[in-house]
C-alpha cells in the first residue's frame, strides 16, 4: 500500500494492530525452553533482519538495496534509533523489572512531543497534551507501586533509551517527509535491525535455544517486529509523531491482556484501573480530533 492511500483514520486503525502485534513478546517468551535474555535478543533481531531481507524486494524489488546507499542521513539515523530500541528494551529486562522498564517508557509520548516541538515546530494541541499526561498517570498507577529506582537504577537508564530512541525516530520520519525528502525510510528497519543483531551476538554466547525456542523468536521477528515496525513507519508519514507514540501505549494494555489469557497472570485492580485510563486518554484524543477534522 502506499503512503498516499492512508487516510488519518485508517492510519489510527492500522497503528491499533501494529500494537497488538507488538505486544505477543511477553506471552510468546513465556514459552521459551532455554534461550535467555541476549540470546532471546540477538534471534529475534536477526529473524527480523532475515523477514525484511525477503518482505522488502518482495514489494521494492532490488531498488531497496539501492535505497540504503542512498537514503543519506535521515535513513541511517533512523536505523540506529530502531536498534537501540530492539537492544535496549531486552537488555533493560535484564537489569531491572518489567514494571519498571514499562512505567519508564510511559515517558515517550511527553519526549516525543518535546522533540517535535523543538526540531519540527510541530504544535501540540491541549488535548493532546492531556491524553499524554492522562495515559502516563494511568500507567504510572498500574506500576508505580512496583518501582524501585533505588536498586535498579542501572536498568532504568538503560530502559530510558528506548521512549528516546523512539521519539528521535519519529522525529527524524516526520522531519524528512516536512522538508520533501522523498526518502523511503522503511529500509531503516532493516538497517536497525543488522545493527542490533551484529550488537548482540558476542554477548548471546554460548548459544543454548532449542530448535523450540528459535522457531518462537522466528514468529517473532517476522509477525512482532518485521511486519509490525514497517507498518509503523508507514503510519508515521500520515500520523503526527505524538500521536504515534501515544497510540503505542497500547502496546502495554495488549501486552498485559495478553498475559492474562495466554500466561494465566491475573492483573491486580491497580492494573486494570490504569489500563481503562490509558484506553479512556486514547479514545478521547482521537474522537475531539476527528470530530475537528470534520
């Protein structure tokens, strides 16, 4: 499909999957044998490597490779924010709890659209503005209990550069289609994914997943970061880049739903009540918006 069939409706509906996808991490790990954390991390981003080298020739032809010599800055500068992402997120799991490196990514619509507004001039209306405080409060009460800075600090940091790289990245997206590159930011995935494979392998060894294991981090690559982060960048040419990440909180209220049918982990009330407020902070962005298109 192409970037100009994209209504902004269609761009919201589309987002909402792209969550839903990237939120099957949780309950498909949960399945895995022996494969731990680097590991888990280096398989899925060379699956991912692997899906993309086949999905994007399959659409772009042979040219896709062209347009990686050539995509300049704003490519390359994109693929190491997805890096960093598909790196950080795995190795923060490994430092601190996944409450905490879920409250700290409840940051990236705030970033986003500071960055936005600084590099972009991009104008955040209030509603906005309060769907994002709305939805960091409702994630910080499903998991603020939890926190505990004092003895994970390390793996808080590390968690921060994901809500950072993912606001560079779609400020980067948004920049280059305002000025007129006619860029094709979508190889980008590609290019951060080899960077974060390349990072990691030293660090996975010795290698200890089952053929059981890589046949899950395989329907990972492909169906939870391949299909899923191409489709994001799509999005992100039509969609304002703190909508976009405001939209990906439903990552987490996915991801916890998830959970709760596929691994049996019964969220408390605090989690739901957060959860139904994150949901309520979306819902009313998007309609005011809608309504203001019409």
């Amino acid at each position: 499909m192409k970037l100009t069939q994209f209504t902004h409706g269609r761009a919201v509906v589309l987002m909402v999957v792209v969550t839903l996808m990237w939120s099957i991490a949780g309950v498909v790990t949960r399945q895995l044998e022996s494969a731990r954390s680097f590991e888990i991390t280096f398989w899925r981003s060379f699956f991912t490597l692997l899906s993309l080298l086949i999905i994007l020739p399959m659409f772009q032809g042979r040219v896709v490779f062209a347009k990686i010599r050539s995509g300049g800055r704003a490519l390359w500068l994109s693929g190491v924010c997805w890096s960093v992402m598909f790196t950080a997120f795995m190795v923060a799991l490994t430092l601190t709890t996944v409450a905490n490196v879920l409250v700290t990514m409840a940051a990236s619509p705030l970033i986003t659209a500071l960055l936005a507004r600084v590099f972009i001039g991009h104008r955040i209306p209030p509603r906005t503005w309060l769907a994002i405080v709305m939805a960091g409060a409702g994630i910080a009460w499903m998991y603020g209990g939890q926190m505990d800075l004092s003895s994970h600090l390390g793996g808080t940091l590390v968690a921060l550069l994901v809500p950072l790289a993912s606001a560079a990245n779609w400020t980067v997206v948004q920049h280059s289609r305002a000025h007129g590159q006619n860029i094709d930011l979508v190889p980008a995935v590609l290019v951060g994914a080899g960077i974060s494979s390349l990072a990691t392998l030293p660090l996975a060894f010795p290698l200890s997943a089952t053929p059981h294991d890589i046949g899950l981090l395989a329907l990972l690559g492909l169906f939870q970061l391949a299909i899923p982060c191409v489709l994001a960048v799509l999005c992100a040419g039509v969609l304002k880049a703190p909508e976009v990440a405001l939209l990906a909180l439903l990552e987490v209220i996915f991801g916890i739903l998830l959970a709760w049918v596929g691994a049996n982990e019964v969220p408390g009330a605090s989690v739901l009540t957060g959860g139904a407020l994150v949901i309520v902070a979306l819902v009313i962005n998007e309609l005011i918006g809608w309504r203001q298109k019409s």
